[in-house]
C-alpha cells in the first residue's frame, strides 16, 4: 500500500523567523519565540559516532556527569547533565548481530538504569529496575547486547526520567543492515523541549500537581539539544531525518517548509513501501526515518516546522491545557542551502520482509489495557491501578498475539512496550491505512481503542508504560511475561 498526501510546497517566508543570510528575512514574521533564543552557525549535515567498531563488535565508554550545556539562550544550565560532555550523547552506531559493549559510569550524584528503547535485547540487559540493580553514583556498570534489527533507535534513564531527561541524559543509536541504501547526508535529530525560568534561564523545577499530570511542556523547542539549529545542505543532495521524540510530554507535528517529506521507515526500521506525508506526528518515543529530496534554491534556507498539538481536544475534554509555545507553528531547525547545485546519491530503499497481520489477525488474544486518569484527583493508572499495583500480564511466546489498549482517559497517551516488536492494526476498529510496520511505541487517542499485533518472539519480563515520563514517573505502568 502507498498513501499519497499532498505534498507542503510553501516557501519558507512562513517560518517566521530565518536565519541570516536568506532573502526572505525581511518578510519575517512574529513566531512567539523568547527573544532570548537565538540561531546557530549552519554546521555540516551529517553525524559522527561515538562507538568504536571492530570486527563484529561495537563498544562505547559512557559516563554520565554534571555538565553545563546551552540549548541555544546563551546561558549554560547549572543542573544540566550529559553523556560524555554533550547533549545528546555520542551516537552509538554498529551492524545488526554486532555485538555491542557500553561500560557505563554514573558520575552524578543520582542512581539510574540506561533503557536501550526499542531494542530486542535479552532482558537483564534492559535497563529497568525489576532485572538490574540501578548504578550507584561513583560506580559502573558494562550492558553488553546484540541488536537482532536494524532501526533507528535511542538511549536513556529509565529511573527519574521526567527529571534526568529533561537535564539532558539521552542519545542515540544506528543499527545498520547491509542491504539499507545511504543518503548523501544521514542527519539524527532528537527533537526535544526544555522549560525555562524566562528571568534565570535556567530549568524550572516540576513544582505543581497541574505539571505533574499534564506532562511537562517546554518553552524553547531544541534539535539535538539547542535550538535554531542549521544544518549545511547543497540542492541536489539526499537527505535520510532520523527523528526521535526524546520530550517529557510534548507531541511533534511537523512538517518541513518547500519539501517533500517520504516515509522510509518507523521504530523498527525500514519499511518496504514507503510514503509521502505533509506532515508527520511523532510522539514521546516514537521514530521515523523520513527521507527528503534536497529541491531547495541556492542560498535558501528552510525549516522544519512544529505545529500546536493538543493533549486534550475538544472532542473529547474540556480542559485545554496551556503551551508555552503558543498555537501558531514554531521553526526547529533549518535546511541551509550553499549557493551550488551538486549530483547526489540515489536513494536505494532496502526491503523488508515484514509480514502484514492485517491480512491475518491473530487468533490468540493476549490482554487489553485499560488507561485512565482522575483530574480531581490527580492520577494516572493503568489497568485500575497504578506501579506497582498494576496486575502482572502473562503471555504465551513464539505466537502471534492480539492485544488492545483502551483509553478510557480525556488525553492522549503514548504507549511503549518494551523487548517485542509490533504492528498497529486498527483504531476503534477502524484498519490502519498504510504499508505494515514494526512500532514499540505509538499514540492512544482519547477515548479510543487501538488493535496491534505481536509474534512475541523475545521472551523475558517486559515493562510497559505511558512515555509521557511524568506519567511513567507516577505509576503509569506494569509488567508483562512473555513465557518461553
């Protein structure tokens, strides 16, 4: 299946506001931007790896530490932290069946777990409470896995995760197949949003209930931990976007200004027939490698563009909550063009094998989690209850499942699942439009029931949670075992 949606052609005269040296700048308009943002000097398009490769192996030395960064203000946060000095972390990158070896140090003065999301990895080396001692401060600990798919996937806490990442403790990973095609320029970008005290421009603390139950929204929206960020391109080029959402609880509706964005792939990698999309939501967790055909003009700059999306609409709520980025679409980064045209790379789509369960629904039905929230009382639960009183759910391995998530909530919630690989099917019975893909993580629309599809094929004690991490913080998840 292909899904052909008009493709955004608009100049970037409607960015708001453009980086210097492009000729519509003074066409400008008011984006609701602090004035204490500023952009960045264009930098290459492109990513370096912080992983040393070797012949089937992979290792990184990772320490986690008190480090002052600038996500683009001017002023180095005082409590930010970081993964080997930057924000994200290094990029770690190896080959499917690659043996990977990260000796983590914890060099703060908080015990944390690392979460290797969306992996399909052994269990014990999966970065949660229940299968690990968290490392203490001042010790180490060495996660050694062997990735099985190759995918676009991310790393971070999962102890304190509404806090350590806002502080900036995430980073990536690139897991190659042989057969995938290489783009002229292979950009990561970990969209991502702070909240700062406009006087200090420091982190704000968590310090109302209202936060706590909304999820936290930022006010400067940031690239790869700064905002305004410009990336050097030339018209003609290839582009592959590795998008992640590594935010608290703010969803990304984006869109790139003058381009047209395909689909190549999701959380689990590639997809064998991709697509074209105006615009793409991305949610807490969530991936997409989206390919772009580098059209611009010579000198140009254009950029991607986030839109107001609402936790609760008003369908379904009548409680709005507040962005403090406002409603209108905010710049995040930009595609800067040099003033010559070059002869790029084609772009060679691998083809998965990915078999299509909407063509065969699972027999086997494995549960239906219910998700709901109490405003008055100010609480999320999953299931009735909330972590760790959620029931454990226990279910057959090595057989394709059905299992449903029911959001009885005003809100939406991304959903993540943890060690398995899945396909979404249908919401409130409707079929999912498009080519089948691997996910482990996507949005449960409120008040609607989301069908998906599992072989369960990764046996082991599984957590899964809401990734809004304020919800995930307070008790928003539970276990499942998958048996042998």
């Amino acid at each position: 299946m292909l899904i052909l949606l008009l493709a955004c052609t608009e100049e970037s005269k409607d960015s708001g506001t453009v980086p210097g040296g492009n000729d519509s700048a003074d066409t400008a308009v008011d984006t609701g931007l602090a004035d204490w943002v500023t952009p960045a000097e264009p930098e290459a398009c492109g990513y370096t790896a912080g992983s040393t490769a070797g012949d089937g192996t992979a290792t990184l030395d990772l320490v986690a530490s008190d480090f002052g960064w600038d996500p683009g203000t001017g002023t180095m946060l005082e409590t930010g932290l970081a993964f080997n000095g930057s924000v994200p972390g290094p990029l770690i990158e190896a080959n499917k069946g690659d043996i990977v070896t990260v000796t983590f140090t914890n060099d703060t003065d908080t015990e944390m777990t690392i979460h290797w999301h969306g992996l399909r990895i052994t269990p014990e080396m999966d970065g949660v409470m229940q299968m690990m001692d968290p490392v203490m401060p001042g010790e180490s600990f060495t996660y050694e896995f062997v990735p099985p798919d190759a995918g676009f996937y991310w790393y971070h806490p999962h102890m304190s995760g509404d806090t350590l990442l806002e502080r900036g403790l995430y980073g990536t990973m690139i897991i190659h197949d042989p057969s995938e095609g290489r783009a002229d320029c292979d950009l990561p970008i970990v969209l991502d949003d702070v909240l700062l005290d406009e006087d200090t421009r420091q982190i704000a603390p968590p310090d109302t209930d209202m936060m706590q139950l909304m999820g936290r929204l930022g006010n400067v929206l940031m690239a790869n931990g700064r905002a305004l960020r410009s990336y050097e391109v030339s018209q003609g080029q290839t582009i592959l976007l590795r998008l992640v959402n590594s935010s608290n609880a703010r969803f990304w509706d984006v869109r790139l200004e003058g381009h047209t964005m395909t689909v190549v792939g999701t959380d689990g990698g590639f997809i064998a027939e991709p697509y074209v999309a105006d615009h793409l939501l991305v949610v807490p967790g969530e991936r997409y490698l989206v390919l772009v055909e580098a059209t611009g003009e010579p000198g140009q700059s254009y950029a991607l563009l986030n839109n107001r999306f609402q936790l609760h609409d008003d369908e379904h709520s009548d409680m709005m909550e507040s962005d403090p980025m406002g409603d209108q679409e905010n710049p995040v980064f930009y595609l800067q063009y040099g003033a010559e045209a070059v002869e790029g790379t084609p772009w060679v789509q691998p083809t998965p094998d990915i078999p299509a369960f909407e063509d065969n629904i699972p027999a086997t039905f494995g549960h239906q989690w219910v998700l709901d929230e109490d405003m008055m009382g100010g609480t999320v639960t999953i299931d009735g209850a909330a972590w760790p009183d959620v029931p454990m759910v226990t279910v057959e391995g090595n057989l394709d499942t059905l299992f449903e998530v029911k959001n009885d909530s005003e809100m939406h919630h991304p959903f993540h699942i943890h060690g398995n690989r899945f396909q979404l099917l249908a919401v409130d019975g409707v079929p999912v439009e498009g080519p089948p893909a691997w996910k482990d993580t996507w949005d449960a629309p409120p008040m609607s029931t989301l069908s998906f599809a599992s072989p369960l094929d990764n046996p082991g004690e599984w957590m899964y949670h809401c990734h809004i991490l304020e919800h995930a913080e307070d008790g928003m998840a539970g276990l499942m075992t998958v048996e042998e």
